[in-house]
C-alpha cells in the first residue's frame, strides 16, 4: 500500500511544479477550512493541518495569512466539494476532487479534460469504491510495535503499518485521522509528520502501456491546470 502511494506522489510531481498553482491550491483550502471551523488553528485541528501541510511545501506565511484574512471577513466566495470519476488513458481509474464556486462550470471543465485525451467520465461511485479512502501519516522511527501500541490503547483503527527505511508509515480510515494523529503525537516525544495527509490509494494497479504514456501525462496536466481541481487520484502504474 505505501509503494502505490508513493507511485502517486512521483507521477503527480512532474504536474504540481508550478509554485504559484500550489499556493493557490492551499490558499483555497485553507480559506474553506477556517470558513467551516473558524481562523483558530487551536480549535480547528482541519485547519490546523492544512497550515502544517502547507509550511512543509514551502507555501510562504503571506499566502496562509491572507487566506485566513479573507475567511475572518465573512464574505468571499462559496465553495463547495466536487468529486469526479471516470476512466483515464489506459483504462486506469480515476478520481478527481474539486472546491468550486460554479458546478457548472468545474463539471464542464473536468469533462473536456476526459474527452480530450479519449477517456471516460463516470458516474459518482464508480470508480471509488476500488479505493481505500485513508488517513496517512508517515514519520521517522524504527520501533513500529510502540506506534501501533499506541494507536491501539486509543482505540484507533489501523489499517496497516509499515517500517522501512527509517520511516513509519500508518494508514487508518479517514474517519480516524484526527484521533491517530493525537494518539502519535502524545505518544512520541518531538514526532514530525513526514506525509500527514488523507488520500484515495488504490486497491488493484492498473499498467500504463508506452503508446498511452504521453496520452496519460497530458490527461494529468490538464486537470493539474484548472484551478478548481486540488487533488487527483489514480491506480495507474508508471
């Protein structure tokens, strides 16, 4: 499971280079998460997250500050989640997760996305449920049996576990995320989340044949282009 992670990171990489379409990535993110629960990240652990994501991919305090700024206003866009489903180059399963302000418009923009490079859009559902909807949280460490002791005196469910290379990885369901996290943290003195993030990881992998490489890199980039998207998620293998 942490491999297939791990291949998503690298493939999405090559299409999440352009910094100024990072920041405004998190700045919407941040901006819904303080709109939602409010601008203290103390009493708002889903904003208190997303800052700690953001300062760990270098999103400069400006970017953060002016977004809570706009929240605390009250005004400023509303927007809401979209999830979008299909088949990608290859035939490899796709999900693509949206905050927009215009359905409407989000819908017809992630369509084109699939129409032009010969995929297939489809219903909610179908796709997802080939997905493991999962908190990760990645960290240094060697002693996994102490983490998943302490994950276990909290009552959390875990999914699974993995040491190597001088790295704990956890995967829980995303519904427990909050929990685990606090139980490591309370846990293991000074710990530092290397990934603290919930993502779709795939069950099964599907091969990417070399005739639909460029196809599949062009269907990424296109999608990493719109400013509604903020994440998307594949079973392709590179």
């Amino acid at each position: 499971m942490g491999r297939a992670y791990q291949n998503r990171k690298e493939s999405m990489a090559k299409t999440s280079d352009a910094k100024a379409k990072v920041y405004s990535k998190y700045g919407r993110e941040i901006y819904v998460c303080a709109k939602a629960g409010g601008v203290d990240p103390d009493g708002n652990l889903a904003l208190r997250s997303m800052m700690d994501r953001a300062k760990k991919d270098q999103v400069p305090s400006h970017v953060i500050e002016k977004a809570l700024d706009k929240a605390k206003g009250g005004g400023g866009e509303d927007f809401a989640t979209a999830r979008y489903e299909g088949f990608g180059p290859g035939n490899c399963m796709v999900i693509v997760d949206c905050l927009t302000d215009n359905p409407n418009r989000t819908f017809g923009d992630v369509r084109i996305c699939f129409t032009k490079t010969k995929s297939k859009i489809g219903t909610q559902g179908s796709v997802s449920h080939m997905f493991d909807h999962s908190a990760i949280l990645v960290f240094a460490g060697d002693d996994e049996e102490a983490a998943l002791d302490a994950l276990m005196m909290a009552d959390v469910d875990v999914t699974d576990i993995e040491n190597e290379d001088g790295k704990i990885t956890v995967f829980t369901p995303h519904t427990e995320y909050f929990k685990a996290k606090q139980a490591l943290t309370d846990s293991i003195e000074n710990i530092d989340f290397d990934v603290d993030e919930i993502q779709f990881i795939p069950q099964t992998s599907t091969p990417i044949a070399p005739e639909d490489m460029e196809m599949f890199e062009k269907f990424l980039e296109m999608l990493n282009d719109l400013d509604d998207v903020q994440n998307v998620y594949h079973n392709a293998e590179i």
